[in-house]
C-alpha cells in the first residue's frame, strides 16, 4: 500500500520533472541495492529501464519501494527455486481434477504419457524447481495436444516471468502504459484499509473478534457473514433492519459506504466507547493463500516485512 501511494502521488505531476540521466538512475540504484543482491548491474539496469518505460520519477523513495518489494519478493534471486514445487504441482492438479470429477487413474495415466526428453511428465513434474521450469512444462504439454495451445494456451495457471512472478499476460498488457496502477486499483487498497477500520470499530463495540480483512461481504455469499452479524447486533441501536445493514455493506466497495447510516452510527459508538476518534483506515489483515504457502501469512505481515526493507533502503 505504501508503494502504491508513493507511485500514485507521482502521477498527477510526472509532466514536471525532467528525464532522469539513465547513468545516475543506475548509480543511485548500485548504492541503494543490498550488498547480497547477486548480478547489481543486471537489476540496475532493468530497474531503470523499467522506471523509464512507465515514466515514473526515480526517486529515492519510489526506488526503494520498488527495491524493497523485489527483495521481499524473491531476494533478488532471477529464477528462485519453490522447495517442494513438483510435490505442490501434482497436488494442485489433483485438487482441480477433483473439482471436475476427473478420475485420479485419468491423471495418473496422462503423466505416465513420454514427454519430449523420453522421461514421463510425471518425472519431469517430480524435478521442477522452479516456476519458469513449471510453466515451461505446461506449454510443453499443450503444444503436444491437438489444438492444445489454441483451447488452453491462455489457461497456464504459471505463466510467469521472472523473480517477481508477475503474470506475463498482464506485463504485455501495461507494457506501454501509465500508470502501472491506476487510481481504480489504488481505491481498492483504501477501500481494503478503510473497511478493516470499521470492522475493527465494530469489533470494540460488539465484542465479536473479526478477521480486519476489509472484506464485508464475502462476494456471492447469501448468509450472513461474520462483519454482518456482528452489525446486526448493533442493528437496533442504530434504527436498522437487516436488509438495510446488508444493502449498506453491499457498498464496501466504494465511497458511498462512508455516507452511511451504518457506517457513521458504528464509529460513533465505537469513539464513545474508546474515548477518542479511532482510526479510519488500518492495515488489513487478508490471509494469503497459495498452494505454495505451507503457514498463515496475511497482508499486514508481508506489509510489515517491505516496510522494514524499505527503511533500510532509505537508510543507505
């Protein structure tokens, strides 16, 4: 959230700073790079391309966002290897096989199939290392299929590009534009942070511990989830019914929610309550998910760990 809020402040005044000399963009960056970064020319160099190709003033502060993510991201590691990753692979497939009621004997039986090196894709898949490996053996096993790459080539659940494992289909996509993220995906993270802080306004009120993960209404959910039960036991306080507290939290998503009858009589209560006005954005605490993390993380971790990068960064 950070580095977007420093990248999106630079977008409404790009137009008033001058070109940044390529050379210097790239020595600042050798000094702000961590002194166990391997290949320092290599990521100065495609740091700077970047900044340039997507007009973003290289400051210190957007080089060390940057920095501080890739860091986090993959330690500057250009292909970093995924412990376990063929072990992860096949137990994916398994569980969307599982999905689709494809029988595990189908399974089995296709990656017993001989790839192209003669070992079966089952080897193969028990001997990658890393995502590039991953994804490599996908196209593989589509372009051996009749019309495999025109029915799944866009289905690659990888198809990643370097450390960063950022999607390639969406790199080719921002590869000419400004910004990279634009102010609807910067609203999204305020949204995130502002509803985290009124379900933990919620929480002071009611005594019901709630997850901070600025989700108020799970999407396609019918019942209630635990934000909204928690609000219908201030319901009555309030003067509201339950089909108006699940409509008003149907507008999570967007600045409408703060002019609210829920909103409003939630922080109220919760102010009075704490004896001060409490915050009206915190740091969400969204679990993150993948078959690749194998312990709870959530956002404010992973936030709180770029942070302490990104204060080493500004001290070099």
């Amino acid at each position: 959230m950070m580095a977007l809020a420093l990248l999106q402040g630079c977008a409404g005044r790009r137009e008033e700073v001058p070109a940044a000399d390529p050379a210097e963009v790239r020595a600042q960056l050798l000094r702000l790079l961590p002194t166990q970064a391997r290949d320092r020319e290599g990521w100065a160099k495609d740091i700077q391309v970047a900044f340039e190709a997507q007009r973003i003033p290289p400051s210190k502060s957007n080089l060390c966002a940057v920095l501080a993510v890739t860091e986090q991201e993959s330690t500057f590691t250009a292909d970093p290897q995924v412990p376990s990753l063929g072990r992860i692979a096949r137990e994916e497939i398994d569980r969307r096989a599982a999905r689709l009621h494809i029988p595990r004997l189908l399974i089995d039986g296709a990656l017993k199939t001989p790839s192209g090196n003669g070992q079966s894709y089952q080897q193969r898949l028990q001997a990658v290392r890393s995502e590039k490996q991953l994804s490599e053996l996908y196209d593989e096993v589509i372009a051996r299929l009749p019309l495999g790459r025109t029915l799944l080539g866009g289905l690659n659940p990888v198809h990643t590009g370097g450390p960063m494992q950022v999607s390639i289909d969406f790199a080719e996509q921002h590869a000419q534009g400004y910004p990279l993220y634009r102010f609807a995906d910067f609203n999204a993270g305020w949204y995130a942070s502002r509803n985290a802080a009124f379900q933990a306004a919620l929480s002071k009120v009611t005594g019901v511990r709630l997850a901070l993960d600025g989700d108020l209404i799970a999407p396609g959910s019918i019942m209630p989830g635990a934000t909204e039960t928690a609000a219908r036991k201030v319901g009555g306080k309030l003067g509201l019914r339950n089909p108006q507290i699940r409509r008003q939290l149907e507008d999570g998503d967007s600045l409408a929610f703060e002019d609210s009858k829920l909103y409003a009589g939630v922080f109220a209560l919760a102010d009075a309550a704490a004896g001060k006005p409490l915050p009206r954005a915190v740091l969400p605490g969204i679990e993150l998910k993948s078959p690749k993390i194998t312990r709870k993380l959530t956002t404010a971790w992973f936030a709180g760990r770029v942070d302490e990068r990104y204060q080493r960064c500004m001290k070099r």
